[in-house]
C-alpha cells in the first residue's frame, strides 16, 4: 500500500464516517465499509470478525477472498481459530500488528485446498471504541508481507471509526430488542391481570411466557412450610417439590425468586430453546416479569381475603336475621302451643295429641335452627381448625378427640373445606348414633391433607343408595369434590363409622398442567 497525503487519508477518513453513519444494519454496514476501504487504500482482500468470549466468533465481512478462503462457501473462515484470534482473547491485540504467518492460508497450502492468489501474510487491527473492543479487521494483497507504520496508523484510526459505529449499532438493535421484549412483556402482565385465582395465575404465567418468549420449559414453585410446590409447569420434567431455593443460576437456566415485602414466596425456574444462557435483557425482562407476578399473587390474596371477610359478614347478616325472625316465630309457636294444650279439656284427647305434636315438631325445629345459626356463625379458623371443631362438639353435647402429627399450615380453602365436612360429620354423629364422644384425625402427606372423623357407634350401610338420599352425607360429598378432593364412608358395623376426607394439593389435582 502506497503512503498517503494528508488529504488522502482525510478523505478516506471522510468516506469511511459518512458509510458508517448511513446505515443501522451491522452486516450490510460492514460489508460496506471494508469495500470502500480497500478501494481507497488499493488493497485486495479482507476480512471483519466480531468476537465473543472464546471460542466464539462471526465472519461479517469479507471482499477479495482467495479461493483457499472463499470455498465451501467460506468454511475455512467460519470455523476454526487462528494467530489473530488467539492473540484477540488472550488480550495481547490492543495495537494494529502484521500477523507473520496466517494460519488458516498455511493450511489451505498445506493441504492443496485452493489458489491463495499470492496472499500469504495480513495485518491485524482490533476494532474497538476507546473502552472496549468488539472485534477484528483483516486487510491483506498479494505478496504483501509486511505493512509499515504509517499504514497501520491509518487502519487503526479506521477501525477506531468502524468499532464505534458498531457500538453504536449494537446499542440500536439492544434497544430495539428490548422494546420488543417489553412489549411481549406487556401481553403476558395483560393476560396475568385476567387470572381469578393463584392455581391459574401460575398456569397462566408459564403457558403465556413460553408463548410469547420462546421458552423451551418454565416452573412455578410456591413455597409451603420449609419446601417449594410446584405449582404449574410446561414443557420440562420438573420435580414437584424442591427442599430449599437453588443457592445461585444452572447455566443456561435462570431462576428467580417471587418476592413478597422481602419474602421468597416462590421461584420461577425458566430454561431457555438452546444450550446458551439467556442475554443480560432477557434477564432484566424475567425479573420484571416475576415482580408483576408477585404483585398479581398479592393482589389475588388480598382478593380472597376480602371475599372470605365479605361471605363471613354475610353469614352473620343472615344468622342475625333468622334468630331474630324464624327463630323467634318457632319459640312463639312453641308457647302458644304449650299455652293452648294447657287450656285444652282432658276429654279432648286427639286435639291435645294434635298440640303435643305440634309443641314437640316446633321445639325441634327451633333445636334445629340454633344449631343452623351456629353453623352460619364465622367460623373463627383463626383460632385454629381443631380449636373451632372442639367448640362446635361442645356446642353439640359431644367430647372430641383430636389427633395430629404436626400443628397444620394449610390453605385457608382446605381449612375451610374441612371445617365445614367436619361440622356435618360431628352433626350426624349428634342426630343419628346417640353417641356423646367422637374423635378427628387430621394427617399431611406430599400429594395433599386428609381427614378422619369416627365414632364408636352402631354402623350404617354405607352403599350408594343410602348415602345419595342422605343430604348431609351429598353436602359433605360435594364439598370435597368442589376442592378437587375425594369422600368416603366406611362403615364398622357395630364399632362405628368412619368419614374420610382428603385434599389434594394443588399440583396433584386431575386439572393441574402436565
């Protein structure tokens, strides 16, 4: 290469930054530039990498290549490595420098694989913006061995132009990139806003990610007691329980924590398409995705909440209204009953029969609507299951046994689930077994929670047919299958009868997502 003027290598320096600031796509800006600095510097061949950490690396520019180089639709310069890139990771290319011996010509000649075209050395100038550097640039012509200082200094102001003008580019399509992961982000917070329960939140949140982010699989995991549930999944074989969160990221998979005032409450485990980790904006995208979706989880608590204070409100609201309506009828036709009967003439028996049925049909009824009030009563789970069913055997005349391994932590809708079948049970051991003592066992295994309420009374045919036409054993039945659960009744004949009750949790329950 000739040595230039100073206007020359003014206007190459022109030319090159008007090239450079003409286009936003880094191929096709590449691919430009290198043609318009060998036309202007009288140079044959070369060629642009951009490199990542070792052992990766992109052809992005080529023009002028040998035959050696260009065959098998460039191979020999798309895999492999060589002098130039070596001296690239290890740090030591920092200055434009003349590489003695390129290798992979050396093995095109070595191994017959091509004309070289009488190229057989190159210069190496690293592109880079003053900060850091993102690449190299080749520039070589035939029987050229060696290029001087002068000529270097002007490649390397070149490349300093190129580097920041990839930059630039890369700092373009980054920002591009993340406004469209934003906006994937936004359709999947939308669809999370539509989820009526935490089980469908969690559905929602994996189904639509991987939708939406091209995810090869995701979890969910809720924390319970001293282990992570999981909760939801797609596309993975997870396991349905973890003892403890991961202490850091298995590459390439991320997961992260779902967070609730400073509390782990969750972990979304998500593993990306291919072998790579997820870029740096991926990332960023995740962390603001499960932010959203710690909000939705504390939104739809408060929700449930709310709900339960409002049925409970409603529940006093009509226990209020029967003890101060029919209630209160039923005990004035019970008097006035007792009252009529009293004036009755003994000769008139079959009307005084007709009164003493009537007085005993309407003190039943009022035993009966106490006993529906108190049901109706909040159920104070507050004070704890067990507690609340021993007050309402007290309440019923009955002494109850309670058995448990451990104190339970279970959801406020299996509580509920179970005081409710509890207080029926309790109910017909009142009614139809004559017995005064009864006893719970509450048990916790991993795929839900059980529970079993006995008496030592005289058994029942527990058959189909009996237990369709007997309502509250259809109301305890319909409970448990309203929570995904099962019930059964096992009858001992002459030791008793024994109500079953079990709750899957929720990743065990037919509707969960494989």
């Amino acid at each position: 290469m000739r040595t230039f003027t100073r206007v020359e290598e003014l206007t190459i320096m022109k030319v090159i930054a008007e090239t450079l600031n003409h286009c936003n796509d880094m191929h096709e800006m590449l691919q430009t530039v290198l043609e318009r600095l060998l036309k202007l510097t009288h140079l044959e061949a070369g060629w642009i990498f951009l490199v990542d950490e070792e052992p990766r690396y992109t052809l992005m520019a080529d023009y002028g290549l040998p035959p050696a180089l260009a065959r098998e639709e460039k191979t020999p310069m798309c895999s492999g490595d060589c002098h130039c890139l070596h001296r690239y990771w290890n740090g030591r290319l920092t200055e434009p420098v003349n590489i003695i011996e390129c290798k992979r010509i050396t093995e095109a000649v070595k191994n017959k694989r091509g004309d070289t075209e009488g190229i057989s050395h190159h210069a190496t100038i690293p592109l880079g913006d003053g900060t850091e550097y993102f690449g190299i640039l080749n520039i070589a012509a035939p029987y050229k061995e060696h290029f001087s200082e002068e000529e270097l200094t002007l490649m390397q102001s070149v490349a300093y132009q190129i580097g920041t003008a990839v930059k630039r580019t890369r700092l373009y399509h980054e920002e591009q990139q993340r406004a469209e992961l934003y906006e994937r982000l936004n359709k999947v917070v939308r669809s999370l806003n539509k989820a009526e329960d935490i089980p469908a939140l969690c559905r929602t949140a994996v189904i639509k990610g991987r939708d939406h982010f091209g995810w090869r699989a995701a979890a969910i995991y809720v924390k319970k007691n001293d282990a992570y549930i999981k909760e939801a999944s797609i596309g993975g074989d997870f396991p349905n329980r973890m003892e403890h969160s991961p202490d850091k990221r298995a590459e390439p998979e991320t997961i992260v924590p779902i967070t609730i005032k400073e509390e782990t409450v969750g972990l979304f485990h998500i593993i990306p398409q291919g072998p790579q980790s997820f870029p740096k904006k991926e990332i960023e995208v995740q962390e603001v995705l499960v932010r959203n979706l710690a909000l939705a989880v504390e939104s739809l608590t408060l929700q449930e909440k709310r709900r339960e204070i409002l049925l409970h409100e409603e529940r006093k609201r009509l226990a209020r209204d029967l003890h101060d309506s029919v209630n209160q009828k039923l005990f004035s036709l019970s008097l006035t009953a007792r009252g009529v009967k009293e004036v009755i003439p003994e000769e008139q028996q079959e009307l005084r029969l007709m009164l003493e049925d009537m007085l005993r049909l309407s003190q039943e009824s009022q035993k009966e609507m106490r006993s529906l009030i108190w049901q109706l009563r909040p159920v104070g789970i507050e004070e704890g299951l067990s507690a609340a069913l021993k007050k309402y055997a007290l309440h019923l005349g009955l002494t109850l046994d309670i058995r448990m391994e451990k104190v339970p932590d279970w959801p406020g809708s299996k509580e509920e689930t179970l005081w409710r079948i509890g207080q029926e049970a309790l109910n017909n051991i009142k009614k139809h077994t004559g017995e005064t003592s009864a006893s719970v066992h509450f048990y916790e295994t991993k795929t839900g929670v059980g529970m079993v309420v006995s008496d030592e009374g005289p058994g029942l045919e527990a058959n189909d047919h009996l237990e369709n036409r007997t309502l509250g054993l259809t109301s305890m039945r319909e409970r448990a299958e309203m929570a995904g659960g099962s019930f059964s009744i096992q009858s001992r004949g002459e030791r008793g009868t024994e109500v079953h009750v079990f709750l899957p949790h929720q990743e065990h329950r037919k509707e969960r997502l494989e």
